[in-house]
C-alpha cells in the first residue's frame, strides 16, 4: 500500500513537472512571437516612411540617381526576406542606404532646413528608436527560450514536444558602424 502510494506520488509529482516545463516553454514561445511581431509591426513602418523620405529627397538633389537606387531595392529586398537571418542582413543593407541617403543630405542646406525633410527625419529616427527597442527585447526572450529549451531538465520537455531554438534579430555589426561613402 505504501509503495503503491509512493509510486503513484512520484508519477504524480512528474506529471505536474511535465506541465510545469511544458508551460514555461509554451510562454517563452508566445512572448518570442509577440516580440518578433512588434518587430515586424516597426520594420513596416520604416518600410512606408522610405519612399516619402526618398522623394523628399530626390527633388533636391535629383542627380544622385543610385543612393535612390539603393535605397529603393534594399527596402524592396527587406520586405520580401523571410527567416530572422534573411531579414536581418536585409535590414542592415537598408540601413546603410538609408545612412548614404542622410549623407547626401547633409550637402543640400535647404533640404535640410526643409519642414517635410525635417519631420520625416524626425519620424524615422522615432521609429529606429522603437526598432531598436523592440529587437532588444526579442533578443531578449529569444535568449530565455533558447536557454531554456537548452538547458537540463527542460531539455527533455523540449525535445519531447518539439521546441526549437529561435535565431537572434541581428544587423551586421560591422556594416551598422561603417560610415556611408558618398560620392559626388
């Protein structure tokens, strides 16, 4: 009778720790995909701002016909990548065009002293901020569910139902700090 109730309290006891786990990942993968679509919901809007801050841009200064150029097939590019990998080298291509686009800027005082210019800027920089926030926490909870679904005992949970790691939302590092070349 004891050891009936023994074994049945040990079976019990792994059942509860089953769900425990199981919860635990379910969670960190709900948060991971929340996350992931705050991301996507800021790339979308940097995606709507580019073609008025290039227009805005392209009727001051007309002749600097591939920093458009760029700035128009790397935005094309970014929004039709896929997978987190795809998708961060894309954006990090963006992101430089977009640097040589501000740089081209620069050289034009009354694009710069421009309301349109000026607000779109503004805008742009408000939603780099947000973007940057927002991999910064999916990062995060990507770093949680990885060492979690890594880690032992949840490792079995994991494998036993399928979880996956997830990859990082990284921008090339070296092309976000390298200086936009402009050439006139």
């Amino acid at each position: 009778m004891v050891l009936g109730f023994a074994i049945l309290l040990l079976i019990a006891g792994g059942l509860v720790f089953l769900a425990v786990m199981y919860n635990s990942l379910v969670g960190l993968r709900v948060r991971a995909d929340s996350a992931w679509s705050d991301i996507d919901v800021q790339l979308k809007r940097r995606h709507d701002l580019i073609p008025n801050l290039v227009e805005t841009v392209k009727g001051y200064a007309g002749h600097e016909k591939s920093t458009f150029e760029n700035v128009t097939k790397y935005r094309s590019m970014a929004m039709q990548a896929t997978g987190t990998a795809e998708r961060a080298q894309a954006e990090g291509q963006l992101t430089m065009a977009l640097k040589s686009l501000f740089a081209v800027a620069e050289n034009y005082p009354q694009l710069r002293a421009s309301e349109n210019f000026s607000s779109l800027q503004k805008s742009l920089a408000e939603i780099e901020d947000n973007l940057q926030n927002a991999r910064r926490y999916y990062n995060a909870v990507v770093r949680d569910l990885n060492t979690t679904i890594q880690s032992f005992p949840s490792n079995l949970v994991a494998g036993m139902f399928g979880f996956q790691p997830r990859a990082f939302f990284e921008l090339d590092a070296a092309a976000e700090r390298e200086a936009p070349a402009v050439k006139f």
